[in-house]
C-alpha cells in the first residue's frame, strides 16, 4: 500500500464518536478517530514497510502516527530519526506510547532516554521517562545499567512535584515499571512509590485516574519479589 492508500483506509476508519472522546484526552483537532481495532488490519497489511511507517508518522496526524509507531522497526531507526518522532508526536498518546515503543528497541534507547527527560518540551520529557520504564520492563537486569536507574529514581523525588502533568505522569509510570520488573532497584522503586505517594495531575474532562505507584506495583507483582519482563512492551 502506498501513503495515499493508507490514509484513505484510516479515514474510512475515523469515527466523530471516538474523535471527540480522544480531544477531551488532549487529542489535536486533526485526529480521525480511527480505533487501535480498526487501525490492526492494516498494520499487518503494511507490516515491514519501514518507509511507510516513516511517511506515516511525517503526516502529524495522530491516526498515522500511531499506525507507524505499530508498524515500524526501531533497530532501523537513526537516533536523529528517533529525535524527530520524540519532538514531532502530535500528542501524549504518541510521545507517551509510540516513541517509547520505538526508542526502547533502539541500541541507543537508554541514552535517548535519558536526554529527553531533560529536555524543554514537555511530550518530549514525558517520551524519556516512558522509555526508559520500557526498556526496564523489557530488557533483563543483567544488561541494564542499574547504577543509572537507581539514580533516575533519585531524579523523579527530586523533580516530580515541579515538572508539568504530562512528565509528571512518565514520571510515576517510571517508577511503576521500575518497581515491577527490576529486582536490584524492586526495594527503592517501592520507596520512591510511598514517597512521592498519590501524584495530582489534572486529567481535564475525563474519567481516567492516574495509578497510586505502591499500590499498582504491588498489583503488578502479583505477589512475586518482582514480575517476569515483558517480550514486548507494544499493544
């Protein structure tokens, strides 16, 4: 399929329904509405077409940009393409879901990470801190470096109660994946959970919630020291 096909099946897709729920989640005006149901039969007719994927994510829309994000490599991707997707993600769904995804397969994930936590733009942060809780939930302990974890969990104590809602959110699901899948730092990612305690963030017009770290940890583990790695932190 070439990117004119593709985008005429999403907005075959697009519901007004759907569009209007995903605007009160901070969705941009542009979306099509496109359901992730909707949007599997075509990723797996694309699947494997890097470029498009590429094409895809360039368009802005929200729609596109989440079908690329389920249909591209990150091991293909270049760090400066990583770069772009992190500081052109229409919204929180993309910076917050699909650039993670993407940037936890990348050799240079961790490092990508790391810098974007820093950054000025607040879905670029918010793309860091998911990253790097993809990466934790994904990667074995054994090959990640947990010195450097220890000391982003250091970080979120520090840093949560000024950054803006939507690192802040990155922020607690950090040290929610963190506390679930990685048993050297299991003991301080539930500390940093009690600590930082119920995180207040303004989800707008909304029913969602945001997760009491702790407690969802706990809920992860499902009784176990930790919980086993992800294969895939995609969905």
């Amino acid at each position: 399929m070439k990117l004119k096909e593709v985008m005429a099946a999403l907005r075959a897709k697009g519901s007004e329904q759907i569009r209007r729920i995903l605007m009160k989640h901070g969705a941009p005006d542009s979306l099509l509405g496109v359901r992730i149901g909707d949007m599997k039969p075509i990723a797996k007719r694309i699947k494997g077409d890097q470029a498009l994927a590429m094409e895809l994510y360039a368009t802005g829309i929200g729609d596109a940009q989440y079908l690329a994000g389920m249909v591209a490599d990150g091991h293909l991707m270049s760090g400066r393409e990583l770069q772009t997707w992190a500081e052109t993600a229409s919204w929180d769904m993309i910076s917050g879901y699909i650039v993670a995804w993407v940037a936890s397969e990348h050799p240079d994930g961790f490092k990508l990470g790391v810098k974007w936590t820093k950054g000025k733009q607040e879905h670029v942060r918010r793309a860091g801190w998911t990253t790097l809780g993809a990466i934790a939930a994904v990667v074995a302990d054994d090959q990640l470096p947990v010195d450097e974890y220890g000391r982003l969990l250091d970080r979120v104590v520090k840093e949560i109660g000024q950054a803006p809602d939507g690192a802040k959110y990155s922020m607690n699901g950090f040290v929610i994946s963190v506390g679930t899948y990685v048993a050297p730092l299991a003991a301080k990612a539930m500390a940093v959970a009690k600590k930082i305690g119920k995180v207040k963030i303004d989800m707008g017009d909304t029913a969602c919630i945001v997760p009491a770290a702790a407690e969802y940890i706990r809920k992860c583990r499902r009784g176990a020291p930790v919980a086993a790695k992800r294969k895939t932190v995609r969905c």
